[in-house]
C-alpha cells in the first residue's frame, strides 16, 4: 500500500499510513469509500483541513487532486526524486502537501537508489 498522493509505499514509512479525507470533516466530507484516502503522514499533516488553494501560475482558487476522481498520471509526472506537477490541481497539491521539500525529495532518492519508489 502506498500514499496516494506521494506513492511512497508504507513499508518505507516509519510511520502508519493514515486515512484521509479528501474533503475533511469540517467541510462537511462525509466518512465513506469515495472520501478516503491513504496518506503518509507528511501529506496527511501537511493537507491538514485543506481541499483547494490558489494556483501558484494562475492564482484561481483550485481544489486539490482528489485520488478517487482523478488519476495521478494525468496531474502529476516524476522525474528522478521530484513530482512534477501538469495541472492546476497538480500544482497546489504539490505546494500544500510540500511534495518537493528537500528532505522529502532526498528520501524518494534514497529509495529509487533502493529499488523500492515508486
């Protein structure tokens, strides 16, 4: 099992996998199969409540990728360590749940090194 938004897989996480809401509680997200997700815990923590942000490139208000109705494929490409945003949805997901920090970027290199990301 992996994160559903940085594909790292569970076993090289020191922490649980949690399950998120894609659309949180607070905003009225109900508790259902369409709702959740698997999220490391960097992405979990760091979406936190959040659904949309503004788009760095155009400043819309954009929704997050949403991994039950959209395909990672189409919002995001890796090269190397970093995910590469190709959409509006892609790039604020990538910008709140800081997919491209440093240090998250130096442990998806470890691990592509490793054989074992994606």
């Amino acid at each position: 099992e992996h994160c559903e938004y940085c594909l790292i897989h569970q076993g090289d996480s020191l922490y649980a996998h949690e399950a998120d809401h894609i659309i949180p509680v607070k905003h009225r997200g109900e508790t259902t199969a369409d709702n959740l997700c698997l999220a490391c815990l960097e992405c979990n923590r760091n979406k936190g409540s959040d659904f949309a942000s503004f788009d760095p490139d155009t400043e819309q208000i954009t929704p997050l990728f949403n991994p039950r109705q959209q395909q990672w494929r189409d919002h995001f490409r890796l090269e190397g360590a970093r995910i590469v945003p190709l959409t509006p949805e892609g790039r604020v997901t990538v910008f709140v749940l800081k997919l491209n920090d440093e240090m998250r970027m130096n442990a998806r290199q470890s691990l592509i090194v490793a054989g074992r990301y994606p």
